[in-house]
C-alpha cells in the first residue's frame, strides 16, 4: 500500500493470495492469446506458400508424365508446370521417411509440380478433368482445398482460445470483486466512521481502487512476463526436433504479441479498479 492510502494496512495476507490468483489467470489468458495469435500467423504462412501450387501424381511411364505436364501447362490460369526427378520426390519424402530415404527398388509415381495464378479458381478441377479426357492415370492435389481447411480450423481454434481468454477476464473480475467486498468487510469499522464523519464516497472508494489498481497490474505483468516465457521454452524445446516441427507456429517479437503482453497488465489492473469500485460503491450505498 503506498503512503496516501494510510488507512489500509501494508501487507495483507488476502492481498498476496489474490495477487498469485490474479497472476495465474492472467498467464493462462497472455498464453492462450500468444498461442492464438501464433497459430493465425503459422497459418496464414502456410497459406501464403501453398496458394496456387498444384501436385499431379502419374502413375504410369516418362511418356504419360511428360504428357500430364503438357497439358497441365496449356490449362488456363497455369504460370508454370514441371515434371520432378526421382531425387526431388525423395527430397520431399525424406522428412517422414528419415535420413535413409526411400529404397532404391521401391517404385514411385511421377509428380508435377504446377503453379496457378492467385487469381484463378477451380484450376485443379479443369487439369483433372482435361487429363481423364486423355486418358492419363493421374491424381491432381489442389493446395488451395487444403488451405481453406487450414483457414477454416485455426479460425475455429481462433474463436475457442478467444473465448477462453473472455472467460478468465470474467472469472478474474469475479474474484477480484469477491476479494474487495471481504477487505471492505473486515475494515468496515474504518468505512463506516469515514462514512459518518462526511468522507465522501468517492474518497473510500479510491482508497481501494489504487490499492486493488497496482495489485492488478503487478500480478498481470508477472503473468504475462511467465507467459512469454512458458511460450519461448515450449518452442525452444519443441525446435530441438529440428526440420520435424515445420508447421508449428513460431514464436516472433512481433507488435501483436507485444500488444498482447503489454495489454495484460493494464487489463489486469483496469478490470481490478472497475471491481473494487463498483464493490465498494454498492457496499457504501446499503449504509445508512
């Protein structure tokens, strides 16, 4: 408590245990929104890469792939169409297959690597059906379906952590004006001789608004700040994997999670003001 608050003791044994309450819901609020916010620009990265590429599998001889790739070229909308090697399959195996790669005896089909452009659309339906026409064994893989899916799952990943953070506010706010209707409570000697005595209640009320006001935005910094870390050694352990976590998010000091870190203990402390006000208000306005 500082020095203008004199009538409120110093230390308080509910105080420190609202102080880790505080804390702990607000790192639980800074890490889902960081895992949040993560996952939308893992995504939107991911996205970015695969928009407009198209993968043809071949199966059949050198002919039908150069054939395939031919007619994948003259298709409306594709920039560039290209047969890939069998070192470039393997290459682009090696990560589920590990360092061995694939067996020298193990056959695999021919693959075409194609480029769209943005703009176009149902490009992988027209290759598909212009190569059936020609009679051509072949499975075209449209990225643009995959990234839609992407788009829709993190959107929806978007909105549950969104709401998880809504809740811990809401449950933060609830404990807070708990915790201020007991300190009001066991000082409610004090309150009441200030109210008697011509105190105004603007003046009680602000005695616990600075005091409710830095618990909140001490505990939330210290959230945040666990938060942070909690998220850097997640993914510090989880890059120990090496090319096996391509598609996690990664973590950035970007201006978002910045935004997201120095937010929290302002929020913290807002929420934890606005409790003890509208607690304190309401307490003073049953006195008669």
């Amino acid at each position: 408590m500082s020095a203008a608050s004199p009538l409120l003791p110093r230390e308080d044994a509910s105080d420190i245990a609202l102080f880790f309450v505080i804390c702990a819901l607000c790192f639980l609020a800074a890490l889902s929104g960081l895992a949040a916010r993560s996952a939308y620009a893992a995504a939107d990265s991911w996205t970015d890469r695969v928009t407009g590429q198209i993968t043809i599998r071949v199966r059949g001889d050198d002919a039908s792939a150069a054939r395939a790739a031919a007619i994948a070229l003259a298709s409306p909308g594709v920039r560039t169409a290209r047969a890939l090697d069998r070192r470039e399959a393997e290459d682009l195996l090696r990560p589920w297959l590990g360092a061995a790669g694939v067996p020298a005896d193990l056959p695999l089909p021919h693959l075409i690597a194609a480029e769209a452009s943005g703009a176009a659309t149902g490009v992988g339906e027209e290759i598909d059906r212009r190569l059936a026409e020609e009679n051509i064994d072949a499975t075209v893989d449209d990225h643009a379906l995959w990234s839609r899916d992407v788009e829709r799952a993190t959107g929806s990943a978007g909105l549950v952590a969104l709401a998880g953070v809504g809740l811990l506010a809401a449950t933060a706010i609830a404990v807070i004006a708990f915790a201020t209707h007991a300190a009001l409570l066991a000082r409610r000697d004090i309150v009441e001789v200030l109210h008697l005595t011509g105190a105004r209640d603007a003046f009680i009320s602000g005695l616990f608004e600075r005091r409710f006001l830095m618990l909140g935005v001490n505990a939330g910094a210290s959230g945040a700040l666990l938060a942070f870390a909690a998220a850097a050694f997640i993914l510090f352990m989880a890059k120990q994997s090496g090319d096996r976590i391509w598609l996690l998010p990664q973590l950035s000091l970007s201006l978002a999670d910045g935004m997201i870190l120095g937010l929290t203990p302002l929020v913290a402390g807002l929420a934890a003001m606005a409790a003890a006000r509208l607690t304190v208000l309401r307490s003073l306005s049953e006195m008669v």
